[in-house]
C-alpha cells in the first residue's frame, strides 16, 4: 500500500501529452479509500433505481463502499435513502428486502420509526411500560437521510452532502438529453441483469466512454454502426461518452418495434448517445429505449455493473424486449475480457498509466482528467485541515 | 401471566405472527394485575401493531397514554402512522433529500 500519494501531474496535461491514471489508482487499496471519499462521497453517485423499490413500503438494505444504506419508497410514494442503522445502538436496521407495513422495528430494543424516518415509538426507554423520557427527543433523533435525487429513474445519493443541488450538478446533462426528458418504464424483471467482473470501477467507466474499441471487441456492430459514424462526447469534469449517427431500431420477426419516446424529435431518429456521468453512472439513450448501468465499486479489483433497460411505454412486447436485452447483454459481456485484461495489466509496475490517441481517446483523458483533478482539489482540503 | 398464554407468545413470535403477538400481547395486558404490568404488555402490543400497520395502533396508543406512558400522537403523526399503503409508484421522478 502506498501514502495515498501518486504524482498526478502528467495525468491532467492535454490529451497528447498525458498519461493515464498510475497503477496504485487501481490496485492500492489506500488509494481506493481515497478515492472512495474524493470520487464517490462527494459527488451525487449512483445506488440503484427508482424501480427497485415500485411499491410504497418496498425497502431494500444495500451496502455501498462499505456503508450500510436503507432504500425504501415512503408510504408518500417518494423514493429515499437513509443510513440503515437505529439512532440508538447503531443497530442494522433491516437485513433484507421487504415491505414495510407500518414502521420500521429495529429488532433489538424496538425503537420503531416511520418510512419517512420520523421516530415513532422507543419502548421501555423510560423504564418498563415506560414509553418517553424527556432526555430522549425524538424530533432530533430520526432516521439519518442521505441526500438522494431520481433522475432517468436513477437514485443518485451524495454521501458527504456538500455536493450542489442535483439540478445545478447535472444542469449540462439534463440539458443534453431535455428531447428525453419523458416517462421513463423499466422493462421489468427480463429488462435487469448484473455482471460481477474483476476490475476496477473506473476500468468500466473508461470502456464504456470511447468508441475506439468497438469494430475490434465488438465486431458485431461493424455491419451497421461504423467507427466513423461515431462521435466523441465530453464536458470536462461531468461526464464524456460517445454518440453514433446510425442507430437502428430492433426489429422483430413480423417487423414489430418498440415505440418511440414521444415527440423525442427527428435528430434522435438515427442517433443514440452513450455517456458516462462521473462517478459511476453510464447511461444509453435511443429513440425507443434507454438502459442505465450503475457501477457498484466492491473493492479495488472488483465491480458490479447494475443494468437496467427502459421503454417509452410499459406495455412492451416481450419478445421484443427479450431479444434487446440479450443483445445488450452480448455487447457488455464482450467487454469484461477487457476490463479484466486492462485490471490484470495494472499489476505491471513498469507501466506509467498509458498514452491515449488524442483523437479516439479523448473521453476517457477526459475522466482520468476528472478524476486527477478531484483528488487533488480533496488532496489540498485535507492538507489545509491538518 | 398463565402459562398457556406465554406459550402461545412464544408461538407467535416463532411464527412472526404479527396478528398474533398483538392479540396475545392486548390479552397479557388485560389480565395483568397492576397497572405497570398492564403497559409492559400493552407496549408490546402497540409496538407489533405499529410495525404491521395494523388497526389496532389507535386503540392501543390510547390506552398507553391514558396511563401517561405515551405521548398523544399530534395530527401530522397520526396521519402518517394511519395512511394506508395505496398510492401507486410513478415511473421515474426527481426529489432531493
């Protein structure tokens, strides 16, 4: 392990003269915990999705980056995200997915709280049959609720909660993609996978954002969607991607379609954009569907990609539907022996982070531009503190 | 308590049979001999009946604070602890916490 020191110098020159990101950015586990307060607490970071939790009362625990987290749909039917602990002991709240009826017990001492995180009721706290004590208020002692915002039915959560508002965060995105600024309907449980692969998260961010790789890891998509019909996308220190100017809708055996987003314009009629939102958000857009894959660091080598794929209405054919998911799942398998490749590469210590082609490379120096700068900018508060 | 009744708790928590453990609880409750005794169970009761969602909570919380061991449950609560599952989930949506 090393001081959480790596020279960042060369990684936020111009794309023809930088190098990526060192090795220790994804193989030190120091580094890692740096990363995990620099790159995921303090930004709006992504958990799951909205349809995760469809009905009020669904909660579910979830851990992310070793933080026990609650995400349950209140009896309001919004979607929030608490600390899953009980304001008393620090108790683990909930263990597994299920439906709140009433309130939540914890199962030590019964302290019970609403789904909004109000404290309701805290047994024998002033002795047995006792059900108040003037030292235990519980208006200060709720549930604690980390900051959450649903877009394009992610749940983004800003762990540190210093992060601007979602909207001015994101305000360049949600701009890019207003044509799409429309109900959005998870495709259901044939509409959902994951994939467990050992590599680095931001491996997967870096794949996922250039073109460059396409006609050699995934020769299928050479017939219609060329390289040169590709385009790079970038908004430094938000997010960077990739867009292609032929898409073409899936079709099925008797010519059936998915319906179009409506009014999504006639720009959108051959075009789809693929972007990854820093963190850990990659998103795909397209005239009759979208997916969102949410990318759940569990360690330095090793990630799960949450894929979700939605429609323009919630009738969809299945068949249809079963046929893009297979097919998106074919193209993101066909990336893991990259990512692992690139993860196992990293353990090559004469390797200095890589030179990127200034013209195809360009959104990922984009991220590891990002990602140096955040460190860094973290790097600097955390000498001021000392 | 009689032993027929803790046996038939011990049942009902075994089955986390909610609807059980109220009734039985309620039931300890009624036949307890003081009046602590009678809140130790009705605290029992009330705190299944709040995790359950169940009927029961009002009536319960009542008797808790007649004896002054609850506080009355103001307005805002006592819509939230009563409002019934029912609303259905929207597609997407934003809200920031």
């Amino acid at each position: 392990m090393t001081n959480n020191i790596t020279d960042l110098s060369q990684v936020r020159r111009s794309v023809d003269q930088a190098n990526g990101l060192p090795n220790a950015h994804y193989i030190d586990a120091g580094i890692f915990d740096e990363e995990r307060h620099a790159l995921l607490y303090g930004q709006w970071a992504g958990l799951a999705v909205a349809a995760d939790v469809p009905e009020p009362g669904d909660a579910i625990p979830l851990s992310f980056l070793g933080m026990p987290l609650l995400l349950l749909r209140d009896k309001a039917g919004d979607v929030r995200v608490f600390q899953n602990i009980c304001r008393h002991r620090g108790m683990i709240l909930v263990e597994e997915p299920k439906k709140i009826r009433g309130a939540i017990r914890c199962p030590y001492h019964s302290w019970c709280y609403s789904t909004k995180g109000d404290l309701v009721s805290t047994p024998h706290v002033g002795g047995p049959g006792q059900n108040t004590h003037e030292a235990v208020e519980r208006d200060e002692l709720g549930l604690l609720e980390v900051r959450s915002h649903v877009w394009r039915d992610v749940i983004w959560v800003n762990l540190s909660g210093d992060a601007p508002a979602f909207e001015d965060a994101m305000a360049d995105v949600i701009a890019r993609w207003a044509e799409f600024d429309k109900p959005l309907y998870h495709g259901g449980a044939d509409s959902r996978f994951t994939l467990e692969v050992n590599t680095n998260w931001k491996l997967a961010v870096e794949n996922f954002c250039e073109s460059y790789h396409l006609p050699w890891v995934h020769p299928g998509l050479n017939s219609y969607s060329r390289l040169e019909d590709h385009y790079n996308i970038e908004s430094p220190d938000r997010y960077s991607g990739q867009g292609t100017m032929v898409y073409r809708q899936l079709k099925g055996e008797n010519g059936e379609l998915f319906t179009d987003f409506e009014d999504v314009g006639e720009k959108w009629n051959e075009q789809a954009e693929y972007i990854a939102i820093y963190p850990n958000v990659l998103l795909g857009v397209h005239r009759d569907h979208a997916f969102a894959i949410i990318l759940e660091p569990q360690g330095t080598e090793k990630t799960v990609e949450h894929i979700h794929l939605y429609y323009a209405t919630q009738d969809t054919d299945a068949d249809l539907r079963a046929t893009n998911t297979k097919m998106w799942k074919t193209v993101f398998e066909e990336d893991i022996f990259v990512v692992e490749g690139m993860q196992r590469g990293r353990h090559a210590d004469l390797f200095d982070g890589g030179r990127f082609s200034p013209v195809m490379d360009s959104p990922t120096h984009c991220f590891h531009s990002w990602v140096a700068g955040q460190i860094e900018t973290h790097r600097a508060k955390k000498r001021a503190a000392e | 308590m009689n032993e027929a009744l803790h046996e038939a708790m011990l049942a009902a928590h075994e089955d986390h049979d909610s609807a059980a453990l109220i009734r039985l609880y309620t039931q300890a409750a009624d036949l307890a001999n003081d009046v602590d005794a009678a809140c130790f169970f009705l605290t029992h009761a009330y705190v299944f009946a709040l995790e359950a969602g169940a009927p029961e909570v009002a009536a319960l919380r009542a008797r808790l604070v007649s004896h002054g061991r609850e506080v009355p449950v103001h307005e805002e609560a006592a819509r939230m602890l009563n409002q019934s599952i029912t609303r259905p989930a929207s597609a997407s949506g934003g809200k920031t916490g």
